[in-house]
C-alpha cells in the first residue's frame, strides 16, 4: 500500500466514524425536543403542589418534622442521590457531578452528618468514574443503580430510586434526601428531597380560612410528601436526562468540527502525494522515451 493510498484509507476510516458521531448527535438533539414537553408537565405537576403545600403550611407549620434532632439517634441519615450518565460523549458530566459532591461531603460535619451516609449513584458512566472505593473506604454506603438513556427508561430508574429509598428508610427511619445532578442552567445543583417544604416554615396565610381537611393533618403532610417526593425526583431525572443529551450535541459538534478539519488536512497530504506520484510517472515516461532514442540512434 502506498503512502497515498495509506492516507486515503484514513480518510474513509474517519468519514465512517464522522457519520456515526452526526447520528448520534442527531439522536441527542431529538432526545431533546422529546424532553422538553415532559420537563414542563413535570414543572408544572411541581407548581401545584407547591401551591397546596403553602396553603397547608401556613396554616399547619408545626406538622413539619425538625431538621436535627436533640440526640444522635433522632437525626435524620444523609442520603445523597447523584444523577449521571448511562452513556460516554458528554465533556466532563459527571467529573462536575463528582467533584460537587466531594464539595458537600467535604462541608459536612464528619463527626456526625457524613458518617454513614448513603451514596445512590445513577449511570453506569459516572459509577465507573467515581472512586467508590474511597467513598467506603469513607464509611460511605455507595448503591449503584442503572441509569435513563433515553427518556422512556426515566419510569424504570425512578422505581429502582424509590425501592433503594424505602429501604434506607426501613433500616434509618428518618432520611435527609439531597439530589446531586445537572439542572442544564448553571450547571450542577443540590435540592433538598427530605424533609420537604423547609423554606416554607414561616410563610403566612394567604387566605383567611385553613383548607379544609378530611384527615389529620400530620397524615396529610405524609401524603403529600410521597407526591412531591416521586414529582421532585421524577422531575429531576428529565432535567438530568435533557442537560445530558445538551452536553453530548455540544460536545458531539466539537469532535466532528476536529474531524472535519482534520479530513481536510488529510485531503491536502493525499492531493500531495498523488502530485508527487505524477512527476515520478512523468520521470520515469521521460526517462523511458530518451531509453528509446538512444536505442534507435544505434
């Protein structure tokens, strides 16, 4: 094989995987389209309970369970539930999703709060970039779940988040639920899941009346909690999933503008070469005609 032909065979080579990476992209892109009419049914599922939890609290602050306890025992277990990637060809996803939970773990009260925290890790791509074993080498409780790759798996990762966190509960009792993940605005974010409606202790009757209630309502705030909690999360999971396939079209257009240019400098050396093969053929037809007359002058 010549030089030529070697460069040729490169640039097919990088054509075939130009055209698979513009696929993938494409299939991003419409993941994308997709999400956008579940993230806003979400949102807006969010809102209207928001707008029932402040009608209720303003009138019932004193069903919220406290945040700490006066003794160990009575504090809430850490739970930290970090949403990555099932796939690769997204930049640096899930280092920022990592390093933001070093940062919070790191802020954390290692004498208490940290201590024997519970680490769910969605994606098999951030499960494979995270040291779990210095998280529980930490005394750190790590689950790994499968994560989403396209949006209709998100039903199937929220009943693995939901099973693992009903568990925890049955083991702890109490749990302070924090989601770790990318809200595809300003990058990674936390949201306190459990105990729920925190910042809503001290709003004030918007009406005059308290809602009207056909339970107690502690039991109500307990129902009301397993709505927001599976919305909250659910909600999360979509955002998490659309900022994903953002970063894979963004990081997807960078890597085949490279190959593009890089297709092109190979074009120039292959057009180079083919040159240099011409005048060694028109060198050797010249040196084949004088051959021929020397022959014919004898």
């Amino acid at each position: 094989m010549t030089r030529r032909q070697e460069v040729e065979h490169q640039r097919l080579s990088l054509a075939e995987v130009r055209d698979i990476m513009n696929s993938m992209k494409t299939l991003a892109y419409m993941e994308t389209r997709k999400l956008e009419r579940y993230v806003n049914a979400e949102n807006a599922v969010l809102d209207s309970i928001e707008d029932v939890a402040k009608d209720f609290i303003s009138f019932h602050a004193d069903t919220l369970p406290a945040t700490t306890g006066s003794t160990r025992e009575e504090q809430a277990t850490p739970v930290y539930v970090v949403i990555g990637t099932e796939r690769g060809f997204c930049g640096d996803f899930n280092q920022a999703l990592i390093r933001q939970l070093d940062e919070t773990l790191a802020g954390t009260d290692m004498g208490t709060g940290s201590q024997g925290s519970n680490i769910i890790l969605v994606g098999h791509k951030l499960i494979n970039t995270l040291d779990t074993e210095k998280l529980n080498n930490g005394m750190l409780n790590t689950t790994k779940l499968v994560g989403a790759s396209v949006v209709d798996e998100v039903l199937t990762v929220l009943e693995q988040i939901v099973q693992k966190l009903s568990s925890l509960q049955q083991q702890h009792g109490m749990l302070a639920v924090h989601a770790i993940y990318h809200d595809g605005q300003e990058g990674t974010a936390i949201t306190q899941l459990l105990p729920p409606f925190q910042h809503l202790r001290e709003i004030r009757p918007q009406h005059a009346d308290a809602p009207v209630l056909n339970i107690d309502p502690a039991e109500f705030l307990v129902e009301l909690t397993e709505h927001y909690l599976l919305a909250a999360l659910l909600s999360i999971l979509y955002v998490s999933l659309d900022a994903e396939n953002r970063h894979r079209v963004s990081h997807l257009e960078g890597a085949i503008k490279h190959m593009d240019e890089e297709s092109e400098e190979l074009a120039r050396k292959s057009n180079t070469l083919r040159q240099e093969e011409i005048i060694e053929e028109i060198e050797v037809i010249l040196l084949s005609a004088g051959n021929i007359e020397e022959d014919i002058k004898r």
